[in-house]
C-alpha cells in the first residue's frame, strides 16, 4: 500500500507540474509574445499611415489617415498595459514604454506638420529622419522582447518534460515494486495456507 501511494502521489505531483508549466508558458510567453507582436504591427501600421496622409493629395483623405493615429497612439497605451502584466523584466517594459513614447511624441509632432502646412519635404524629412528610426528602435526592443520570451519558453519546456520523464518513471518502478510485492505476498500466503493442509495429509 505503501509504495502504491507513493506512485500515486508521483503521478498526481507529475501533472500538477504538466499543468503549472502550461499554465505559465500560455500566461507569461505565449501572451507577452503575442502582445509585443501587436506592437510592432502597429507601429509599423503607424508609419504606413503617415505615409499614405503624406502621398494622398485629397485633403479629407489625409484627415481620415490622421485619425487612425489617434486610435494608434491609444493602442499602443492599451497594449503597454496588458505587456506590463504578463512580461515580468520591470528594465525593459520601462525601456519599451520609454521608447514607445519616443514614437508617440515624435507622431505627434509630424501630426502637427500636417496642420501648420509644411512642405511635403519638410514633413517627409522629420519622418524620415526623427519618426521612423525611433519606430526602429522599438522595432529592436521588441525583438529582443522575442528572443527572450522563446528562451524562456523552451527553457520551461525543458524543466517541465525533465521532471514529468523522472516522475513517470519513478511512479512506474514503484508500480513494478508494488506488483512484485503482491506477486511474493501471494505466493507465501499461499505456502502459508498449503503447509499445515499437506502437513494434516500427511
């Protein structure tokens, strides 16, 4: 009974640590590397429509482009929150936010290019030169953010397939053990019952 229970215990242990590693790998990895990818989707969404209010020649054309960065700018607000929550490195969500603001100050500022009328050049320039390599460099956190996140995941992955192989193995010599006890205990009960009737013939 003994050894039954341990096995028992072995294989509850083993899928609570199964549970508990999916459990973080979904919670913490698969969402931070889902959020981050959101991201960069938007800021790259964000330099696509600053460049088509740029090129269009239709004025309330470039007021509907100009808009969808307000919603960008909100975003990116919304989805900084949900990243803080599930990416535990407080130095590089600080990062992050730091460098996304860069973004969100320097639309801003191209925004208000449109509005005080600057020359296509001077507009196309400050995206060129000031919005876009700051987009990069959120570009590069995030991909960092990435790599991190993948190593973390194959790393949990690694500990948690290591220690289900160990338990299951355990829990299977102890179910083997086990059998192998009542196999003997049932031969010597037998024995025991046997003895005194062939004694009795005798």
């Amino acid at each position: 009974f003994l050894l039954t229970g341990i096995a028992i215990l072995a294989l509850g242990i083993t899928l609570v640590v199964c549970e508990a590693g999916l459990f973080q790998m979904y919670q913490k990895y698969y969402k931070a590397d889902n959020i981050q990818g959101e991201i960069r989707i938007d800021i790259q969404a964000l330099s696509k429509t600053f460049l088509w209010a740029m090129e269009t020649q239709d004025d309330s054309e470039r007021q509907e482009q100009l808009d969808k960065v307000t919603d960008k700018f909100t975003s990116f607000d919304t989805e900084l929150t949900e990243f803080a929550a599930v990416y535990k490195d407080p130095e590089m969500i600080a990062k992050v936010r730091t460098d996304l603001n860069t973004v969100k100050d320097n639309g801003a500022v191209l925004e208000k290019m449109f509005g005080d009328g600057k020359t296509q050049e001077e507009v196309y320039g400050y995206f060129n030169k000031t919005l876009y390599p700051s987009i990069d460099v959120v570009a590069s956190d995030l991909k960092e953010v990435s790599a991190t996140t993948a190593s973390n995941a194959s790393s949990m992955y690694r500990m948690v397939m290591v220690t289900v192989i160990l338990l299951s193995v355990i829990a299977v010599l102890l179910i083997i053990l086990a059998l192998l006890f009542i196999i003997n205990a049932k031969k010597k009960l037998s024995v025991s019952i046997l003895k005194p009737i062939v004694a009795i013939a005798a």
